[in-house]
C-alpha cells in the first residue's frame, strides 16, 4: 500500500483548564458520555504516530465553554486558546487548532475573535451548533458574522447538546448518537433559511460528521423552500442544494460504508476532509474507520488522497510546506 499523508480536521484536545471547567460544573461525562477521555500532547503525537496522521487541527468538544457567565466564559476560551497556540508554536507541522469562542456572548466572542487570529495566529474557528439554545443564523449572530466574513474564517460547526431532549427515548445512550447529527442538520438548516451562507460567502465552512442528515433531507427542504416559503410561493425561492453544495464537510463520525453514498450524491469528494474525532472516539475504533476510508470501495485511490490531505491544504494554505 502505498504511503499516504493524512491531517485530521476533526481531532479533540481536552487542555486542563477545561477539564477543571467541565468537572467543576458537574460535566465530567459530557451530554451522556461515561467519561470525559484523557488528553495530553504525548497522548495525542503518540495517537497520530499510531494512526499514521501527520498533522491535526484541534477543537474542544461540546459541551463548549459557556455556563452562563460570559466573564467566565471568555476567561475560559482564552485559555484554551493560548494552550492550542502554544502546542501549534511547539510543533508548527503536527498541530493547527480552531479557536474558541464564548458564544452565545458575542461583543466577548468578538473580542476573543480578534485575539485569536491576531495574536495567537489561530488557523480557523469553531463554533458550536446551538449555544445555551441560542442556534447558529439567529440574528443576535449577525456582528460575529460580519467579522467571520471580513476574516475569511474558515469555521468548523460542532454538535452539541440540543435545547431539548425528548425523555425516555434511547435511555442510557450517550446523546451524540443521534442528538448531535440532528442538531448539526437543524443548524446548518437554519443558516441557509436565513440566508446566512449567502449574505456572508467569505467564511468556508466544514460541516461535520459527514453532513449529518443534511445530504438525506437536502430535496425535501428545497422542495419546503420552493413550495412553503414565508410567502406562500416564493417567486426566488432558496436554492438550498446549491448552498449545501457550496460547503466543506468532515467525514468524521462513520459515513463510510453507508452515508458517504448519500454524501457523494451532493457533493464532490473535493469538498470532503478526513477526521477521527479522537480522543472521544476510541483509538480503535478510530483506527477502523480509516482502514474504511482506504479500502473503500466508494472511492478511488485519487479521492482517497484528497480526503486525507490535499482538500484540506486547500482550506489551510499554512500546511503546505510541511507536506511538499
């Protein structure tokens, strides 16, 4: 088999600071988790070793950072971001990180914004699919958009917890089975019903876990925008497939053998990236899902190396010089 260069663009750190952060408000088994997974930067260069995987671009995972103090919260993001930068300025070629945001605080999301590209030299942003209940498209995201646009962002979205559960359904299951896919879908739904994507066409996008239901439910909500819009029979109503079209997405999450079919009939594989989603997703079974991605039958030898490397340099111009 031939030797491949892989950068995952859907890779978790878990810095102290958060760690602290997440047990002191009683998340320590984050949204149904049995645990929230050891971390360190030995940890991880010896998982990327293990893996194969030459460089990952790092995002803290849901449940985020704000608990309901924006002063808090913004202290928090900081230091996530100053210990991401600190590893990127350790080891330039092997880690990239995307910053994180106090949302749904967004005068400290802004500021938080600014001294990450600026100072910290941050490689792109996360934010995640719902904030405190607050969904990404929602007009109070109007200014943090503005300056996501201005920058060029490139923006990863993370599920998260959605604001509410039904009870008694799937019980002593961790949510992000089935929660974080839907709610990955009802957020990128609602940028391009408020016309987000299009009002703002700086920021490249990725959308995780293979797209969530987004490449099942792509027709019938063009058929819902065409037939249903807000009034009656929009005479230019939303092309939602060609929004849909126009986005990134990480193939992070188990797509492969299943959902990728689904995936390919929306988009190129140009537009797809490879992730492990380690360390909340177990080494092993981190391990299986790339042996899919290289023995897939639903791709050929040239889509396979766009998804583990060249899309993604693309989208982080910064990395090409380590993979030459």
């Amino acid at each position: 088999m031939k030797e491949r260069k892989v950068i995952d663009m859907h890779v978790h750190f878990v810095p102290e600071a958060y760690r602290n952060a997440l047990e002191m408000n009683g998340l320590g088994k984050p949204d149904g988790m049995p645990y929230l997974p050891k971390w360190n930067k030995e940890l991880h260069l010896e998982f990327n070793e293990k893996m194969g995987i030459d460089a990952s671009i790092l995002s803290i995972s849901s449940p985020f950072v704000h608990f309901g103090d924006d002063r808090k919260a913004s202290t928090l993001s900081r230091a996530i971001n100053e210990c991401a930068a600190e590893l990127v300025n350790e080891h330039p070629d092997k880690f990239g990180y995307y910053a994180t945001l106090p949302v749904p605080d967004i005068k400290g999301s802004i500021t938080e914004l600014h001294y990450a590209y600026d100072s910290l030299n941050a490689d792109g942003v996360m934010l995640p699919s719902n904030s405190n209940g607050v969904y990404l498209g929602d007009e109070s995201f109007e200014p943090l958009m503005q300056e996501l646009n201005k920058r060029k962002s490139v923006v990863l979205i993370h599920p998260t917890k959605p604001s509410a559960v039904p009870e008694k359904v799937l019980q002593g299951y961790p949510i992000p089975m089935l929660e974080f896919m839907f709610d990955t879908t009802r957020a990128v739904a609602n940028l391009i019903f408020t016309n987000s994507f299009k009002r703002y066409p700086e920021i490249q996008w990725i959308i995780p876990h293979g797209g969530a239901a987004l490449s099942i439910f792509a027709d019938r909500m063009q058929s819902i925008a065409t037939n249903f819009g807000p009034n009656g029979n929009d005479p230019e109503p939303l092309d939602v497939v060609a929004a849909l079209q126009n986005l990134n997405y990480d193939i992070a999450g188990f797509p492969i053998p299943r959902q990728i079919a689904a995936l390919k009939e929306l988009v190129p594989t140009r537009k797809m990236m490879y992730g492990s989603d380690w360390p909340f997703t177990k080494p092993a079974v981190c391990e299986d899902h790339l042996q899919k991605v290289l023995n897939s039958k639903a791709l050929t030898d040239h889509e396979v190396d766009g998804i583990l490397k060249d899309n993604s340099l693309q989208l982080f111009p910064r990395l090409k010089k380590y993979f030459k």
